[in-house]
C-alpha cells in the first residue's frame, strides 16, 4: 500500500466532519425532503462515477477474476444480511429505539470508513475521489440521525453525542480498512476491493436512489444525478 495511515486518516476526517455538520444543520434548519432528494442523487452519481471510471477498471485491470467473484459475493452477502436483519427489527418492533437506530446507523457508517480504507488499495487518487463521494452521504446520515434522535425526544446534547460516535466509528472502520491492507497479500486486496464495489453498489441502487424517491421528484432533482456524474468525471480529469 503507498499511501500511509496519517494520509488516510487525514482524507477520512472529512467526511468524519460532515456527520458533525449534518446534525448541526438540523439545529437550525432540517433540510426540506426535496433539497434532501436532490443531493441524495447528486451523491449516488458521484459515487457511480468513482465506480464506473477507477474501481471497476483497477479491478479489471488486476485480472483475478475468481478473487474478484469471491470478494464481490461476499459484499452482496453481507449487504443483504443487513438488509434482512433491519427488516426482522422493524417487523418485531412498533416503535423504534435509539438503540437499533444507532446500531444501524452504526453499522453504515463504520462500513463507510472501512470502505475508505479499502479504496486506497487502488491508489491515491480512488480514494481521495471516494472520499469526496462519501462526503455527501454521511453528511445526510447525520442530518437523518439528529432529525431521527430528535423525534424521539433526545436533547441536543444526547444527539450530539451520537453523531460524534458516529464519527468516531468512521475513522476507526478507515483506519481497520487501511491497516488490514498493509498487512495482506495481493489477491486479499482485490478480494476486498470487489467486497467494496459491491457495497458501494448496494449503496447507490438499495440506499441513496431508494431514499431518493421516496417523495414525489421533478426532472431536476432526477437531473443531480447526472450531474454529480459529470461533476466528478470532471475532476477526475482535471486531477
């Protein structure tokens, strides 16, 4: 791996901020569903853009097509253990807690870190893009998680607590994900790198999109997606 644990620290701390930004958004103003549907689509294009122009060509170009299938059933596996396991809770509960919204919430976002850390087993530049993707979405996961704590009656310093253990459980799953990749050979990096792919991919098609359209949209919130496409094809050149 060339690029050394402070460095990944360093790039993760900001999407670490965003959870903070996002909750104090919701202290003075809780964004309205349809600014949230815009950016929600806004993320998933960028996050489809790193997909589809540095991971899945470094994947390719690695040609460890049975590593690769491995790694990437095992994302598929394990995002759909978690879906399952929310829908089991939301089935047997008629209220939900504050303690299965934090395990939930919990769980996304130290996958997030763990997904930054993995990123730059591609190189420097993946993850310094992913890192910008993730940005926005854990940006809205804070914003969810003040609004959900909210709702619940928690005060604004119970709410700010968790989302700093929010934040705190995404630098760690970032500095698991960059340890465990100095420390593998590398048929274990392309097997993680494909685990990655596929969560990302959940993430777009099963978390952003899906939230995304739960509100009646216009053609211009549909348009951010695109956008947040191109912004970052953008950028990518640019770098």
């Amino acid at each position: 791996m060339t690029t050394s644990l402070t460095s990944i620290m360093t790039f993760a701390a900001f999407p670490a901020v965003a959870v903070l930004l996002g909750a104090g958004v919701t202290f003075i103003r809780t964004p309205s569903s349809a600014v949230r549907s815009a950016v929600q689509h806004f993320a998933a294009g960028v996050i489809f853009c790193v997909l589809a122009t540095e991971l899945l060509p470094d994947l390719v170009h690695r040609k460890m097509p049975l590593v690769t299938v491995i790694g990437f059933s095992a994302g598929v596996a394990l995002m759909l253990a978690v879906k399952w396991m929310g829908d089991q809770k939301a089935l047997t509960e008629s209220g939900r807690s504050t303690s299965s919204l934090m395990a939930a919430m919990g769980v996304d976002i130290v996958l997030d870190g763990v997904l930054i850390g993995l990123s730059f087993s591609a190189g420097e530049k993946q993850g310094l893009l992913l890192t910008i993707a993730l940005v926005l979405e854990v940006f809205f996961l804070g914003v969810s998680c003040a609004t959900s704590l909210g709702a619940l009656g928690r005060s604004k310093r119970s709410i700010g607590l968790a989302c700093a253990s929010l934040a705190a459980g995404l630098c760690l799953g970032a500095a698991s994900g960059a340890m465990v990749l100095s420390h593998v050979k590398p048929a274990y990096v392309d097997g993680m790198l494909a685990f990655g792919v596929a969560a990302l991919l959940y993430l777009v098609t099963e978390e952003l999109l899906v939230e995304a359209h739960e509100e009646p949209e216009t053609p211009i919130q549909t348009a951010m997606f695109f956008v947040g496409f191109i912004v970052l094809f953008t950028i990518d050149m640019m770098i």
